[in-house]
C-alpha cells in the first residue's frame, strides 16, 4: 500500500483529550506528501489546549459530543460521521487507537467503501487499560476485548513500541520530536527561567500529561524524601504540567503543595505544544517515571507485570 500524494483522512479517539497528540503528530508527517484531513468526536466544547495551534493546519471537522459516553455520541451522530468521512473522497482512512469512536468508525467505513484501506495506529495498550480499571468498569473491559479481536481487520497497522510490534505486528512508528526545535541551547534559558519566577533553584520536572500510571507521585515522595534526609538541598522546584481540571492532577498539586511546599511547587496547567522546548531549556533534571502496571506495558520498552498476557 502506498499513499504518497493521497487523500487520508485520520480518525482521532478524542479531539478534546491528550491521545489527539499522537493524531496531529503523524499527521504532521504525512502533509508533506499528502492532504490530510481529520474527522472526529470531542468530548467537550474544546480541543485539546496543547494542540490547539497545531491542528489549525490541517483540514478538520469536529463532532462535540453530546453524551457523556463518546460511544453513545458515535451511536447517535454515526450517520453523519460516516457521511462526513466518506464525503472527503479518502484514498485512505487512518484510525487511532484500537476502540469504537476511531477504529470502530473506521471499520464502518471500510464495509461501506470496501476499496478504501484502513489503517490502524495503536500507541497503548488499551486492553491494559482496561484490565488495570476492570474492577471499576468491567463494560469497558467487554467492549476493549471485543474491539481488540477486530484488530486483524485493518489493511495495516502502526505501533509505537516493541512491545505492541510483539503483540500486534504492524509497522513501528515511534513517538517523535523535530530536535531541532526542542534542542535546549537555541533558547534564552534565564529568561525563560525569570519568566517563570525561577533564579538559582535546581528545577526538576515532568512535562506531559500526568497519569495514574506514570508515577508522578512517586517523583513528590521520592523529592520529599530527599528533602527530610538533606535539608540542604532545599533550594529547587518540582514544574509538572496537566490538566488542572483533573482529579489526579489534583490530587498531585495538593501532594506536592502539602509536601514539597508551595515555593518548591511550579504547576503550570495546560500549555500549548509550543512551550515545551521553553520548559525543556528552563529545566535541570527531566524526569520520566513509570509505574509497573498493565497500562504502562505497551507505553515504554519494559517488560509486562505478571502475568504477561490476558485473554482476548
């Protein structure tokens, strides 16, 4: 299959989440040797705040949700998604992540326009998701298994790492950065560091979006800890992104806040894309935890918990 000079029109889970970032990145690739548009459901009102710059180059069309359950909004628009894919003209459809509201409006596509191919980008193991969450939302386990059996469907599949290519196949398609723009020394680093109310403090930080399963937490004990041990080491500050409206980026701001105290805490909320390599030179130590849980498994090269594999 090839699609230089094609139409592909990309199928995102969710405008209004972080997973719209692995979505704009391929299709940050793929404009510049095809018209690429992108057709899909949002869970609010907004997109993703990080993206929002980045997805005004592209063609895209925006379904709010009108139900809580992205699934049930599927369900009820689906006439008009599927009208609005296929009235694009794709030469090819590229769904994201294995599950109803891309991969299932993928497939349903395909089985009206059998000719169109369909690809498939899985960059997490969303079965580990499910199983993680299981005791909390066994539907999601059902419809997660279930989707996961139509995963030979598509024409061809994308993964972004070794872990998927082992369980999935497919291409692998790593997480990428253009390095020239997040190189560190082509930016006022004090500058950005006086911006940011910062003078001769060490800054660790984790910037991205904070999960239960990435550990964050772990960097605030761990920082505490250090602090109760070496009270010399006072002078830093812990900068960690997210979406305050969260509860677990709640949760972290008031750990940090009640641990590390309010002058050794730097949350910065939300912040477009664009930042990042400002907050990268702003930085002394980047860190990059990760929890040991079925979630994490397709996320980062480690090995899965035990047991290693669950049943479709």
């Amino acid at each position: 299959m090839t699609i230089l000079g094609s139409r592909v029109v990309l199928l995102p889970l969710d405008f209004s989440e972080n997973c719209i970032s692995r979505t704009v990145l391929i299709g940050d690739i793929l404009s510049e040797f095809c018209e690429v548009y992108i057709v899909g459901l949002a869970s609010s009102a907004k997109i993703w705040l990080p993206e929002q710059e980045r997805l005004k180059k592209f063609h895209h069309l925006i379904f709010e949700s009108r139900s809580r359950s992205l699934t049930l909004s599927l369900l009820k628009g689906l006439r008009n998604l599927l009208t609005k894919v296929i009235s694009t003209r794709p030469d090819v459809v590229y769904a994201f992540k294995p599950l109803p509201t891309s991969y299932g409006l993928g497939l349903l596509c395909k089985l009206r326009e059998s000719k169109i191919p369909l690809i498939l980008d899985i960059d997490d193991w969303e079965l580990g998701f499910a199983l993680d969450d299981a005791p909390r939302a066994p539907l999601h386990l059902f419809i997660t298994s279930f989707m996961e059996t139509l995963v030979r469907l598509s024409d061809a599949i994308t993964v972004s790492s070794f872990f998927l290519k082992n369980r999935y196949g497919g291409y692998y398609l790593p997480h990428v950065v253009d390095t020239d723009l997040y190189d560190p020394s082509k930016y006022d680093r004090e500058g950005v560091r006086q911006q940011l109310g910062v003078s001769d403090e060490v800054v660790i930080s984790f910037i991205g979006t904070p999960r239960k399963h990435k550990g964050v937490d772990k960097i605030i004990l761990a920082l505490s800890k250090l602090l109760r041990a070496s009270p010399q080491l006072r002078k830093f500050k812990f900068l960690f992104t997210g979406n305050p409206q969260d509860g677990y980026v709640k949760f972290l701001v008031d750990l940090s806040t009640r641990l590390l105290g309010k002058e050794r805490t730097l949350f910065l909320g939300l912040a477009p894309k664009a930042h990042e390599p400002l907050l990268l030179a702003a930085s002394n130590i980047i860190c990059i935890p990760q929890e040991v849980t079925y979630a994490s498994s397709g996320a980062t090269p480690r090995r899965p918990p035990s047991p290693p594999s669950a049943p479709l």
